[in-house]
C-alpha cells in the first residue's frame, strides 16, 4: 500500500509517470525501507495505466464491499438509537437489582 501511495503522491505533484527512483525518493524521505521486489510489482501493475481510470474502477469494486455495523431495527418513527439506549438501561438496571438481591441477603457470591 505505501508503494501505491507513494506513486499517487508523485502523480498528484504534476508527475505522470513516476519512476522506482521517484517512488524510493519519496519513501525514503519519510525512513521507510523499500522493498525492491514489492515495487517492482507494483510499478508493472501501473506502467501505462490511466490513474483516474483505475481510481474509478477501485471505486466501483469497493461499492460493492459491504462495511459498517448492521442497522437497528426500528419499530416505525427512526428512534433505533433512542431504543438501544432504553434497552441498555433496562439491563443496567436489571443488574444492579440484582447485585442489590444480593446485598440484602447480607452476603455475596464471592464473600
């Protein structure tokens, strides 16, 4: 990934084709080693191509990558939110009646 930024960073500084040297003069400005076989990889896998064109396509197949956390189902006016909050209130309180239960009995499990 960083040899892939790297090559960005040199085509958004007016570079249209980033040489390996480029790519290691940027990466070794900021301490990172390079590992040759690695850019060489990518450097063929960019040689010729159009950027903005394999930036659009990247796009598209990250449309369809699912991400984020599952929605809240909600019972009508979009109060999900408000719900989980009710709900984990619910629980808090649930367990502290319970640790209270215990308390009362004048002993607790670990006494």
């Amino acid at each position: 990934m960083r040899y892939v930024a790297a090559y960005l960073l040199a085509a958004l500084g007016g570079n249209t084709s980033p040489s390996a040297d480029d790519i290691k003069g940027i990466l070794g400005s900021v301490g990172i080693d390079v590992d040759s076989e690695k850019l060489n990889i990518v450097m063929k896998e960019l040689k010729g191509k159009d950027l903005e064109e394999l930036i659009a396509a990247g796009n598209a197949k990250l449309a369809s990558v699912p991400s984020g956390g599952g929605a809240v189902a909600s019972g009508g006016g979009g109060g999900g939110a408000k719900d989980e909050a009710k709900e984990e209130a619910k629980e808090e309180k649930k367990e502290e009646s319970e640790e209270e239960s215990d308390d009362d009995m004048g002993f607790g499990l670990f006494d």
